[in-house]
C-alpha cells in the first residue's frame, strides 16, 4: 500500500508526521509523494489560528477531489477540535486527534484489505477517532524512532501539549494537558540519532519548559539537558521554545557549563504591555522579562536571543503597540517572530470586547516585523570577522554550502576550490564575512 503524508503547522506537526511516515515504512508500508499515486492519504492538520483551520480544510477539500479512489485520513489540533465538522466532508475516511495516532495503521490495515476486494473508500465506513484529550492518566504517547536522509539536523520530541491556558491560545483544547516523554526513551533515541550520523538535535514539543512536572522522578528540563550532554558524538543540542518563568537559573547554569547546547534561545515574549500580558494570561511582566534577558546576556554574552511577538490582542491600543515597540527594541532580538492575533472560538480572549480590526493587525505585525529584521542584522553583524561554527545542511548544484551556526545564523558558504566538495553534515569553522549572511 502507498501512503503519502501531508503536514501543515508547526515542527511538532512535522516531527509527528516524520515518526508515522518512518512507523509506516517500517511495517512495510510504501511511503509516496502526493503525485505518486498514493493508496492512503495522511493530512497532519493545524488550528493555532484561522489561517490554520482554513489552510486544513482547503487541503483536505483538494485531496478527496484529487485522489477519490484513495483511503483519506485526517488527524491533528483541527481534527482534535472539530471532527465531527471533518468527518462530513465527503470522501474522509478517518479523523484521528492528537492521541491515539498509531490507530491510523489499524484502519489503514482494514482499507487495505478492503481495496483488494475491489471495495472504495467512498464504500468504506468512516471511523471517528478523535480522543478526548483530557481524560484522566493520559500519558505522552511514544511515537516511533525518526531517521530520515539528512543526517544533519534531527528534532526530538521530548514533550506534548500544555496546561497553561494563555487566553489566546486553542493549543491546550487541541493537545490536553502537559505530558513528558520518559528521559530513558529520550535518551535511547538520542543515540539512536547520533549512531545514525545526526550532529545536531533539537529538543521540541509544545511547551518543553514544563518538561518532568508530570513525572514522578524528579526531573526537570535542566536534569534532562544534563544527561543528555554527556552522551558521545552529540555537538550540537539546541533547544525548542522556553517560556520566560521557566528559563530558570539552574537551566541556565546547567546551559553555561557544557559547550554542547547551542546559544540560542527562543523566549516567547507575546507583548510588550503590562496590562495586555496580564489579559492574555502570560505569568509574567516586561520588567521580568528584560531582568532574564539580561541575565542570559551576563552569563553568554553572545547568546542569540529570539522571541514572539503578537499584534492586535483584544483592546491593544495604539499606545499599547507603541510601548510594545519601544520594548522590543531594547530588547534587541537576534530574531522576532511577528503573527496577528488570531480569534480562536472556545478560548476567552475570542469573547473579549474591543477585537482589533484586521487591517490593524497587520500594519502592527509590519512594524514588529520592521523591528525585528534591524535587531536581526545589527546581531549578525557583531560576528563579522569571527571564527565561527557552520553545520552543512544543503549542498546547492553550484557547489555552495548552506547552514546553520551555533548561535542560529544561516550562512551561505561559497563553492570549495581545489578541495573536497562540501558535504552535508559537516561540521566546519569559517571566518564570518557579510556576504555569507543569508
Ligand atoms: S504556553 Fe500559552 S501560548 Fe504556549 S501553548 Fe501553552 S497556552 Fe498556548
């Protein structure tokens, strides 16, 4: 059978997809592109704003018209938070959540010998297994080992879903509450991955600063990084998304100690208001904020620190954008990641009065945006003329090499002459000239 996966949303969504897609494979599955005339159609949704939803719905509405002989499977936060809505569309044989993801083998296995008796999936009956996610002793469920051909760069889910509830936010609704994968799984799979040839691994999940609060040994994000220095071969560990209460000092002592974590750190920041952060349910204030920022930067002085921005939360002002601007540029971020307020039914800030207008919303992300590449450039520029670290992701046909440094700048090294063609996987040193900032 030819299975073909389509993902949309964030690197969680990817890193699941790429677990299944591997799963697949190994149970003998053949996995496809979309143009090879796949037998099974997976779509791995997202619902983190409406763009979110609609992108899901328009692809899901394009594969059943385009492969109407193929088994369709739907699964994710949008199946998770409207699948009875998903399982209407016509032609959708499947909808599975953000839990119980292995069953899309079972069914896949039913179809399978279903197409061999000549039966369609128009014919086949449709199957609802959309999870409640907050039932009770829900665990982190363990998806399979990822290797794929890059052999640079592996991501490594440590965590799944969130207990948070900022008002905002759909994310806690679509994934259940906080769950940590168990250090020994993680740490088998990290040799797994550095056995494999992978130099640089990212720890990700939803909200991996809460790692261990759900686990009864005593571990936290910092215990976890710890161990998992210590293993032989890994060079690189760069860390997925922190929220600013739980960038804690024994995780930035256990960071400061070892060579291996990369300085890169991303620290949702959300707004630069005291009052919206209060609204949106963020625990904590800009002068705290600031406070750790200047911490890292006393500590790792070359750190590359990143954060998120959101424009247009309900009853933003203008003065409010202002101040927000006015923050984040003495905050100076190596890199912000600017996004529009989007309204998510069932959160309480979708019931706020005083919703921004759209229009209004995305002049404020232009600003941030704005903002964001000055700050950007004037931190690749302080390492121009620096001997600095470049792991080769991408090899182009014209011999030059793309990737990444330590401190997340992507650098476009230019074609070797009268040496060894670069390889991807390479770790090497270069001299930083202004040219090979991308
Ligand atoms: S921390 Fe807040 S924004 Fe992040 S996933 Fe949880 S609820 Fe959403």
């Amino acid at each position: 059978m030819k299975v073909c996966f389509l993902t949309l949303g964030c690197k969680v969504n990817q890193t699941e997809s790429e677990a299944l897609a591997q799963y697949a494979a190994e149970k003998g599955y053949e996995v496809v592109k979309e143009t090879e005339q796949p037998d099974a159609v997976v779509i791995n949704t997202c619902t983190v704003t409406a763009t979110g939803s609609s992108k899901s719905r328009k692809l899901i509405h394009r594969i059943v018209k385009d492969h109407p002989s193929s088994v369709v499977v739907v699964m994710g936060c949008y199946s998770q938070i409207s699948p009875g809505e998903i399982a209407k569309i016509d032609g959708v044989d499947l909808v599975v959540g953000t839990q119980d993801r292995l069953s899309v083998f079972d069914y896949l296995k039913q179809a399978g010998a279903g197409k061999t008796t000549g039966q369609t999936a128009g014919q086949k009956i449709k199957a609802v297994n959309a999870v409640n996610v907050f039932q009770k002793g829900l665990e982190y469920e363990e998806l399979p080992l990822i290797v794929n051909e890059s052999r640079t760069r592996a991501m490594l889910k440590i965590q799944d879903g969130c207990s948070q509830f900022c008002s905002y936010c759909i994310v806690p609704y679509a994934r259940g509450p906080s769950r940590s994968r168990k250090p020994e799984n993680i740490i088998n799979e990290t040799k797994a991955l550095l056995n494999s040839g992978y130099k640089e691994i990212v720890l990700t999940g939803i909200h991996i600063g809460a790692y261990g609060q759900d686990l009864d040994n005593n571990i936290n994000l910092a215990g976890l990084i710890s161990e998992l220095v210590q293993l032989d071969g890994l060079n690189r560990l760069r860390l997925g998304s922190i929220e600013p209460l739980e960038f804690t000092d024994e995780l930035l002592t256990v960071i400061a100690e070892t060579k291996v974590v990369c300085h890169h750190f991303h620290i949702p920041l959300q707004s630069g208001h005291n009052r919206i952060l209060a609204e949106m349910k963020r625990p904590y204030t800009t002068e705290y904020y600031a406070g750790l920022l200047q911490k890292i930067r006393d500590r790792l002085p070359e750190a590359a620190l990143a954060a998120d921005v959101m424009a247009g939360f309900p009853g933003e002002t203008e003065q409010d954008h202002q101040e927000t601007l006015k923050f984040i540029e003495k905050c100076e971020f190596a890199g912000i990641h600017a996004f529009p307020y989007s309204r998510r039914p069932g959160t309480p800030a979708a019931d706020m009065p005083n919703q921004v207008a759209n229009k209004t919303k995305s002049a404020r992300v232009r600003d941030i945006i704005g903002i964001g590449q000055k700050s950007k450039q004037k931190y690749s520029q302080k390492f121009v003329g620096q001997e600095l670290e470049v792991l080769i992701e991408k090899v182009l046909e014209d011999g030059t090499a793309q990737g990444h440094t330590r401190n997340y700048l992507e650098l476009k090294l230019p074609a070797q002459k009268g040496t060894e063609p670069w390889k991807p996987g390479q770790l090497v040193k270069c001299i930083l000239k202004e040219e090979y900032l991308i």
